[in-house]
C-alpha cells in the first residue's frame, strides 16, 4: 500500500528485453535513498506498484509484464522521469490516501494551466472509470494523490478536474505534462470495494429506505 504523496522522482536508465514478453527496468535517482528498500519490496513508480528485483546505491530494477505495460503508461521510455513512492509501513502518517499501485485506466491531458497560485489539471478517462470519480473524492495521476474539483460525463468518456499546489508542481514530473499527454490513474479503493458491496440496484435501495 502507498499514500500517494510522491518521495522523490528518478529517471528511466535502461530497459532490457526479457525472456519471452515483458521487460527489465531500471530506474537511477538521486534523491531517493535505497538503504532501507530489500529486494522484494515494493516501490510505485508513476503509480503502479513494481517489485525491487536489484539495486544499487542510487538505482533499482523492477520487472513488468507485457499485460502491465498494456494497461500504463512511461514506465518503458528511456529518459523519462517517473515519479517514485516506497510502500507504507504500520503507523505511518496518510498525507494523501490509501493507494494500492494497480492503475485502473488511461487518462489524457485536455488542459494544464496556472491559475493564479495554483495550476489546473484537467484529464479526461474513459468512460468506465466515470462512477467512480467524485467532486472532492480522491484520485491518483502518475502516483500522485490528487482531490477532484469537477467531474463532468460527456458521451463515452468522463472529465475531471484537479487543482495542483506550487509544490506538487515542482516535486513531481506533473510540471512537465502536456495537452495530449498520457496519464496513469488510479480510482479511490472504497469506491472500488463499494461497489463490489453494493451493486447499483441495492445500493440505490439501500438510500431510498435510509431516507424513508
């Protein structure tokens, strides 16, 4: 589990082919201390959870399957800064929300502009992720925990927007989106557990009966 407030971000080195479909992957940081990772723990790297196969002082690899690079998006493009989270411990603070590391769809950057102090980030996802997008829910972008300000379905895809802070902006790779950019998200967990719960027919009678 992570908590979607981003550490550090590092840079993809190299990306090497493995045996059969999938690849090797290693990422070089400089402000990302490795000390206290062992082979075998998880680290997000842009918001999908990737386990430590090697490392070094300054750098770790991860393996990721074909069906992982279908369904995310820069974790396979040398060059490329990714932003990077270790997993939670026990009593740690939640400064953002609980995060899983398994992304749930694509998203593409309609706009990113200041706004006064803030920066506006508006993305639209497909339409499958739209029931669980909230006004002031939570949602993941790149590994990053972000609050929804406005969500809007139109036609086969759903729209959201987020408001980014100064310091998200400069201690993520969120500064160097583009319009048309790609994004990875990641849907709040109790929503996706909720629905799970409680299929939409219950669900709906079970709030007519609260409020009768």
């Amino acid at each position: 589990m992570f908590t979607g407030i981003v550490e550090a971000t590092g840079k993809i080195a190299t990306v090497q082919p493995l045996e059969g479909e999938g690849l090797r992957v290693m990422v070089v940081s400089e402000h990302f201390p490795l000390a206290d990772v062992a082979i075998g723990d998880s680290i997000a790297v842009s918001g999908a959870c990737m386990t430590v196969v090697a490392k070094t002082e300054r750098s770790f690899k991860f393996d990721i399957s074909a069906e992982s690079l279908r369904c995310t998006v820069g974790l396979d493009d040398p060059g490329r800064e990714v932003n990077l989270e270790k997993a939670m411990r026990f009593g740690d603070r939640v400064g953002g929300h609980l995060v899983s590391g398994h992304v749930d769809g694509l998203g593409e950057v309609m706009k990113f502009q200041q706004v006064g102090e803030s920066w506006q980030l508006v993305v639209q996802a497909e339409k499958s992720l739209a029931k669980y997008v909230a006004i002031k829910g939570s949602i993941v972008i790149d590994g990053v925990s972000l609050t929804t300000n406005q969500v809007k379905d139109v036609q086969d895809r759903c729209i959201f927007s987020v408001n980014l802070i100064p310091h998200t902006v400069e201690v993520t790779t969120l500064k160097n989106l583009k319009v048309g950019d790609k994004v990875n998200l990641e849907i709040d967990l109790i929503a996706r557990y909720l629905e799970r719960m409680l299929p939409a027919g219950d669900a709906f009678a079970t709030l007519k009966q609260r409020k009768g």
